[in-house]
C-alpha cells in the first residue's frame, strides 16, 4: 500500500476530507439532540398519563369511555363495582342503557354523546351482586375526535341512599299527615263518646237508685245492657288515647319508660286486626319489670311495626307471643310467631331500607329500618331468628338505667 506523507496532501482533498467529517458531526449532533427532546417529550407524556390516570381513578363515580362503535374502551376502577359485566372492555352500551333495543338514540346517553349532545339523565338498575335496584345518575359528555369520530365520556354516580332518604321523608312526611287527622278525629269522636258512657253511667245509677224502676220487669235487662255500653265506650276511649299518644310528635326526649306499659297500648291498639281473624295473641309480660331510659313515641312504633309485621307474616292460623323479661343489664322484649319465616339469605337484608319480602302493595320496607334506628338511638340492639315455614322471633335488648344496675 502506497504512503502518503504529509507532504503529499494536497489543500483539495483535506478540505474535502474534513468537510465531509464535520457534516457526519454535524448530522449526528443534530440526531443526538432530537433524541435527547423525544426523550424528554415522552417523560412529560409519562407523567402527564399518570397525572390523568390518577385522577381518572380518584373519581368516586364511575367512569366509562365509549368509542365511536358505542363500546367501551376504557373504564375506572369504580365501574366494576357498579356494573361488573356491562363496563367491560368491548361490551356495547346497549348491554347497560337498552338492554332490550338494538339502538335507542333518543334515550341512550352514549348514543346521544357520539351524536354531539350532553346529556344528563336517571335509571335504575339491579347490580350483579343485589336483590333490589338502585338509582344512578349520569352524565354523558362528547369526546370530539376528527381523526376516528366522537367518543363519548360517561360520568355514572350512585344515588341510591340520597333516593332512599328522600323517600323515607316523603313517607315520614305523608305518616305525619295522616297522624294530624287521625288525632283530629279522634278528638271528634272522644267527645260523643264520653256523653254516651256519660249517660249510660247516669241511667246506671238512676236504675240503682230507683226501686220501682229496678223493679220493672220490662228494664230487666237494662242494667246489662248499660255495663256493656259503658265498657265499650271506654274501651273505645282507651284506643282513641293511644291513637292520640302515636300521633303525638316526639320530642326525641328521653325519660323512664315502661315496656310492659308501651306493649299495652300497642295492643290495645290492634286487638281489632287480631279479633277479625284467626290468630291468637298471648303475652308473657314481666311484672314488674324495671323502666328504661327512653323516648316513649319511638318504642311505641317499634313494638307496633313488630307487632303488625308478626300479624302480616301470618297468612290464616296462628299465633303471636310477646315476652318481657331482664337478661343480665338489659330489659327484653320478645316478639315471636308462627307465621312464613324469613328464609336465610335474606336476614341480613331485612333492615335495609324498601326491602320487603310482602306482596306490592302489603308494604313499603320502611318498618324494621325505622326500627332498627331507633333502637340503636337507644344504645340498644334488636336480633332477629327465623326459618322458613317456622316462623320468626325479633328480641330487642334496651340497658338499664344506672340506678337499676
């Protein structure tokens, strides 16, 4: 190979030489610096994803992500928990808003997003893992995409016990107002009737102090026939006070309270009920038994919801024993009957609010949460033990006082 001396190179070929090296310098200088951007480009897409994802996730409502087909891209971790097989990956919005329709673009909120329009509507649904519906609103809002057409973004947020206390007012409300008239009448009739036992008790009286009249054959059965109106004018009267006590507004104070006594008035209340039908109704009441601290009205609509529950469980022969009595530092009363029983998988769900094993109509699943609230008001509990076919007994527990113990 022939040497080349630095004598031998000539100004052309080493400007020619050095200019093509400093171009290849130049080139990857100018490569090196545009992979140094990209890479910073894509740590700030990195970042910036996981700015959005967490916030996509710290999203307490549901999010779902419709694509321009109607079916779901993406979803949030809430999601699942609300509609387990409908958000998932794939599935049409058909399978959530119109299960029933192929399309539904009047009322669909995805379809309606994909079309351009915000929407915000309510439906109701039974989740995978329920027996009973809840209340959802949502919110749908367009993606707008020129590339691969509007996607739709779906805000989904469960509103079931807002929908149950509402509901719960407005039968509190609507209880209220029946409880204002049926103390207005029953004012108006506590007045006739005390002038018919009033009366009744003046002829009693005028029968015993006269003795040509008590010697009448004709009014032989006069005096019994009073005594029987003059004891079902005040039995009548008796009713209409505890009428006129359940009406009453609780103050929500509390004070000492007799079980045995609070009982009473439950029955005497739906002796009716009882005697119209086949069912007989037994108490084993403690006597005497210790008072408890208590708001008088709220113990009242425990025993009578359970009281009415025990009749309503009972479809045509049976029986209905309440008991009182003291377990260790509580004061007991049991409520038992012989009536369907409620079936295992459904104890647990008895004290949520609307649900009910009645027929539509018998009930509206308010009685046993209004009771269980005011029970635990009171620092105490209520159990429950049933089987089906076997009936149920609810025992509720209430401490005693201090002063008791």
């Amino acid at each position: 190979m022939k040497q080349i001396t630095p004598t031998q190179v000539d100004d052309t070929f080493l400007d020619g030489l050095l200019g093509i090296e400093s171009s290849k310098i130049g080139f990857y200088s100018d490569v090196k610096q545009k992979i140094q951007e990209l890479e910073a480009a894509n740590l700030d897409l990195k970042i910036k994803r996981s700015e959005l994802q967490a916030v996509f996730n710290a999203i307490s409502d549901a999010v779902i992500i419709y694509d321009n087909l109607s079916l779901v891209q993406h979803r949030n971790h809430v999601a699942p928990s609300f509609f387990h097989h409908e958000s998932r990956h794939g599935n049409s919005c058909r399978t959530l808003f119109h299960n029933d329709r192929a399309t539904d673009p009047e009322h669909c909120p995805v379809e309606r997003a994909l079309c351009g329009k915000s929407t915000q509507m309510a439906f109701s649904r039974q989740p995978y893992n329920s027996s009973r519906n809840n209340f959802y609103d949502v919110i749908a809002t367009p993606i707008t995409d020129p590339v691969d057409g509007n996607r739709a973004l779906v805000f989904i947020r469960d509103v079931t016990e807002k929908r149950n206390r509402e509901l719960q007012l407005l039968q509190a409300e609507k209880l209220s107002s029946i409880g204002v008239l049926a103390a207005g009448v029953a004012h108006e009739i506590n007045n006739p009737l005390t002038s018919v036992a009033g009366y009744a008790e003046a002829l009693q009286r005028r029968l015993r102090d006269d003795p040509a009249l008590a010697g009448d054959q004709r009014l032989r059965d006069f005096p019994r026939y009073l005594d029987i109106i003059v004891r079902e004018a005040y039995r009548c009267k008796g009713i209409i006070d505890s009428l006129l006590s359940f009406s009453r507004k609780s103050d929500g104070s509390f004070g000492r309270v007799d079980l045995n006594e609070i009982i009473t008035e439950v029955l005497e209340l739906i002796r009716h009920k009882q005697r119209d039908s086949k069912i007989s109704l037994r108490t084993e009441l403690h006597i005497p038994l210790p008072c408890v601290q208590g708001d008088a009205s709220a113990l009242r609509q425990v025993f009578l919801n359970l009281v009415m529950n025990a009749l309503q469980a009972i479809e045509e022969k049976g029986e209905i024993i309440i008991r009182t009595g003291c377990e260790d530092n509580d004061v007991c009363a049991w409520v038992s009957d012989t009536g369907n029983g409620i079936a295992p998988d459904r104890l647990d769900q008895i004290w949520n609010p609307f649900f009910t094993t009645k027929t539509v109509g018998k009930g509206q699943g308010l009685g046993l949460a209004v009771t269980y609230d005011i029970i635990e008001k009171h620092k105490g509990t209520i159990s429950v033990h049933s089987q089906p076919d076997q009936g149920s007994e609810f025992l509720v527990k209430l401490p005693l006082t201090q002063d008791q113990r």
